[in-house]
C-alpha cells in the first residue's frame, strides 16, 4: 500500500482493495464501494451514476440467480 499510483483521491486511511478483499465482496459490490467512496474527490455525480449502474447490473444479475 506504499505504492500510490494516480491522483491523491485514491489515497484514504482504508486503501479500498483492502476493504474490498475483508468484506469479501464481489466485483460489482467493489465497483459500486469505489464509486460511492470517491465521488466527492473525484467525479463527483458522474461517479454516483456509475454506482447506480453497477447496482442495477447487480440487482439484474442477483434476480437472474433466483
């Protein structure tokens, strides 16, 4: 985690691969945690809709499994 690559808002006290892989989540779960996680340093609404994206492919695929 000493390695920073790109812009200063990838930078937080909980690196988010770290928070990903505790909580065990799944790639859309991680996507949509980066999203919310970031979007007032970075991209701001843009970033909310991309979490909102990767939710409703989630849901899509979640109610497919049932």
């Amino acid at each position: 985690n000493s390695t920073q690559v790109a812009g200063n808002h990838y930078r937080s006290e909980i690196q988010h691969w770290d928070y990903v892989i505790a909580n065990d989540l799944g790639y859309f779960e991680g996507q949509i945690t980066k999203y919310v996680t970031r979007w007032r340093k970075k991209n701001g609404l843009q970033d909310l809709y991309k979490a909102r994206h990767f939710l409703q492919k989630l849901i899509e695929v979640t109610e497919a499994e049932q």
